[in-house]
C-alpha cells in the first residue's frame, strides 16, 4: 500500500531539513545524495525517491535557501525612499552569524549555478527580483528629493554592486568587517549617492 500523502508531505520536510542541515554544516560542495540520506539516517535510495539526481537535489536546496531567505527575520523599513534603500541593504549584509551564514550559502551557490544553464536562468531571475526592490526604493528617493534625479535601475545596480562586495569582504576578513563597520560603510556610502541632490 502506498504511503499516505500527509506521510509523504511530512518526509518531504525531512528531506528538505537535511539538505539545509548539509548546505549549512558543507556547503553546496557537500551537497549530495549520500549526505542528505546520512543527515536523515536514511538510506540514499530514499533520497533518490525524490530526487532524480544531484542536479535535482541542488535546484531544491537554491528554493529552499531563497525561501529561509524571504522568511528570515528582517529589519523593519521605518519609511519610504532612502531609510528602505538603507534597510534593503542592511537586510542582505551579513550582520549576524545567521545572516553570515545564510550568505555564506549563497557565495556558494554561485558557482553551480554559473555552471548549469536552468540554475544560471533561476539566480539571475532572483538577482533581478532584488534589483526590482532597489529599483522601487530609488525612485521613491527620487521623488521625495533624497536622491539626485536619474536613471533608477543604474542606482539600483550600484547598490548592490556595492552591497555584494561588502558581503564579500565581511564573510573574508569578519574581524575587519564587524556589523558596525558594515552599517558604517553603507551609509557612507548611501551618503555618496546622496550628493548633489
């Protein structure tokens, strides 16, 4: 007989526990059949029942790391234009030791998904999601006289050019880039952009 499909559903969520387990303690290097079955203490014909293969299994380990990422705790936006752009920015960088850890998921992910056509169309479809959400809070600096007239989508694509680099250097030498020399950098940097308004 079948397993029922609440049985299922509920092994589903294992499955998915374990390869955050795997992403989170290896990284996407780590990321295979047999450690997901090991983190479950299952057997991998298990895994393999829900997924074909590694390029399966690593699709769904990005849904799931984009979804721990809508859903973590955020800052709130405490009003429109520059103070959002402010917290979108602070939202991404890696503040915490779970926001370090989460963009230490994502660095990772970089390269599978550079390497694989579908994975690369997936990212850069994230990446263009976040650059809409830039792109909003510019144009609203715009209007409310923040920020200097001009195209919103360059500004945007600065911010996170910007935003991306110092993830970088936070998650390589975090004893240099503390939280508060993080938050010092972005708005100096905010305070760039500013100019000539």
């Amino acid at each position: 007989m079948p397993p029922a499909r609440a049985d299922h559903a509920s092994r589903r969520e294992d499955v998915s526990a374990a390869v955050w387990q795997v992403l989170a303690e290896h990284g996407f290097g780590g990321l295979t059949l047999r450690a997901v079955a090991t983190a479950m203490g299952a057997s991998t014909g298990l895994v393999t029942h829900y997924f074909a293969g590694k390029r399966e299994l690593i699709a769904h380990a990005l849904d799931i790391l984009e979804t721990r990422t809508t859903h973590r705790p955020r800052r709130a936006v405490p009003a429109p234009g520059l103070p959002a752009l402010r917290t979108h920015v602070l939202n991404i960088l890696p503040l915490t030791p779970d926001a370090a850890a989460m963009n230490r998921i994502w660095l990772g992910s970089w390269d599978v998904a550079l390497s694989d056509p579908d994975l690369f169309a997936a990212q850069a479809a994230r990446y263009e999601r976040i650059r809409e959400s830039l792109r909003e809070c510019v144009a609203d600096a715009q209007e409310l006289g923040q920020l200097p007239a001009g195209e919103p989508d360059h500004v945007a694509s600065t911010v996170l050019s910007f935003t991306h680099g110092l993830v970088v250097q936070a998650l390589f030498d975090p004893a240099r880039f503390t939280a508060q020399r993080q938050t010092e950098l972005t708005d100096g940097f905010l305070a760039t952009l500013a100019v000539g308004r």
